[in-house]
C-alpha cells in the first residue's frame, strides 16, 4: 500500500489554492452557528484538517489560527442576532424542532450559567451550532456573551487547529516508515469516534428522558397544589 485513506484525502486538499483552503475553512467555521452548518458538519472537522494541510507547508499555521478564531467569533455573532430576532420561527424549523427537548434543556442551563454555559457549549458539537442563537433568544445581554464567546472561541479555536497541525507532523513520521501504519491509525482513530458518538448519543436520549420526567412531575405538583 503506498498510501493511506488520510494520504489520499490530504493530497486532493493540497492541490487546491491556499486562499481557497482559507476561504473554505472560513465558510464552515462561521456557518456553524450562523448557518446551522453544525447540523451536518462540526466546525472542529474542518479545523483539524486544515491544520493537517498546514502541516504539510501549504498554508501558514498562524494566519489560519488567527482565521478561525475570527470565523468562529463572528459567526457566533451572527447566530446571536439571528436567535434574538428570529427565536421562536427557527424552534419550528425541522432540523431544530426534534431536538426540542436538548435545546429546552440547553436554554435552562443557559439561564442557571449564563455567560459559563456559554463558553462549555463552544466544546460541545451540538451546542456550539445551537448556543449563540439560544444566546439571543434568551435575551442574554450582547457583552456578556460576546466576552464568554470571544474566550471560548480563542481556545477552540487556536486547540483544535494546533491538534491538526501537530497530528499531521505525527502521520508524516509514521507513514514515512510504514505506510500501513497510517491506516491503523485511522481505523482506530474512526472506530474512537464512533463509539463516542453513540455513547453521546445513549447520554443525550437518558437525559432527554430525565429532562421529560422530571418536568413532567413539576407540572403533575403543580396540579395538585
């Protein structure tokens, strides 16, 4: 085998211009929230792998640090305009509207954490595409979220493209003693994944369940009283 998947994918990158790697980041970066991009793919995704291309000398690590971060800080932005004028319209959006019961529950730790909540979400994929517009739809003062924001956001931000900087120095070295050790790795990297994934999963449908019951047993007391 001469090269791995993770090769393959990366060479195809490589041959496209550097602004249009930058511009493409970018894109997926500010969408998330603002575009509920997130939805379908998680703006770390993208992160790490330009910061595998960069690894590999074709675009400067540094500039697409400072790039994300922006991306990510101004997007969220946008998700907090849009969530504080149009709240209640985007809850009955399809793709919102069956994950109703986690965005109740993101909205309630909202109002206990505020500007906390707001900086853990930007770690969690789901919550990272829905906080900002919960954010305004909560009528959380713009500063204080632009502050938890901009913080998170720096983090992230910088991490996660430093993490495919760094991954993709680790790949050269292996590959360059054993090709097929590279795809070891991505098998175990991919079925790591995956089964976060469904843990996640069989975490948010226990909590959804406890979230349901809970409140099911406040109103039940309340009609009583």
């Amino acid at each position: 085998m001469n090269a791995t998947i993770v090769s393959y994918i990366l060479t195809e990158i490589k041959h496209l211009p550097g602004p249009l790697v930058f511009g493409l980041v970018a894109l997926l970066v500010f969408g998330e929230a603002a575009l509920f991009i997130g939805f379908v793919l998680p703006g770390e995704t993208s992160v790490i792998v330009a910061g595998v291309v960069a690894s590999q000398g074709h675009i400067n690590i540094g500039a697409l640090c400072v790039l994300v971060v922006v991306a990510a800080i101004i997007g969220d932005s946008v998700g907090y305009a849009i969530g504080n004028r149009y709240g209640e319209r985007l809850m009955a959006l399809p793709v919102i509207r069956h994950r109703r019961v986690a965005l109740e529950r993101a909205l309630e730790g909202l109002r206990r954490r505020g500007p906390v909540y707001v900086f853990i979400g930007r770690f969690t994929a789901f919550l990272r595409a829905v906080m900002p517009g919960l954010a305004g739809m909560s009528k959380m003062h713009y500063r204080r979220f632009l502050i938890a924001n901009a913080l998170g956001g720096v983090i992230w931000g910088v991490g996660f493209t430093l993490l495919g900087y760094y991954a993709g120095h680790a790949l050269t070295k292996v590959e360059k003693y054993a090709s097929w050790a590279g795809l070891v790795l991505l098998v175990i990297v991919v079925a790591l994944v995956v089964t976060l994934h469904f843990r996640r999963k069989r975490i948010d449908a226990l909590e959804d369940a406890t979230w349901i019951a809970s409140h099911e047993d406040d109103e039940s007391a309340k009609d009583v009283e």
